[in-house]
C-alpha cells in the first residue's frame, strides 16, 4: 500500500503484524522466476489448502454444535 498510494493508515498499520500469510502471494519461495506455469500450480495449491482448511473449519464446526 506504501508503493501505491504513498502512505499507510495507522489502524491498517497497527493490523499488518496481526497475521501472515502461510503462503504469501499465492507462490513459494523461489517459485516467482519460475515462469506462468509453476505459479500457476501454486496458486492452484493454494485454492485447494485454502477450501480445504474452509471445508474442515465448517464439519467442525457443525459437529460443535450438532451436539448442543
């Protein structure tokens, strides 16, 4: 956001060290210079972790609270 818009909000700021990504921009480390290819089964993997953490947080859940 620095390089885009010039400066940075200092809530978002604030938030930024909350959380990173497990893989950051879709692609491994080293994988950048890989070409369209590998960044694109990158990202395809990170589709498919992505829905899959979804799909187990979501039967978790329901499971939780089916049982109340």
């Amino acid at each position: 956001m620095q390089k885009l818009v010039g400066y940075v909000p200092k809530g978002l700021e604030k938030l930024a060290s909350l959380w990173k990504a497990p893989i950051p921009d879709y692609a491994f480390k080293g994988w950048e210079e890989k070409g369209l290819g590998s960044l694109s089964l990158a990202y395809i993997f990170s589709a498919i972790v992505g829905i899959g953490l979804v799909v187990l947080i979501v039967l978790l859940l329901g499971k939780v609270l089916a049982k109340k």
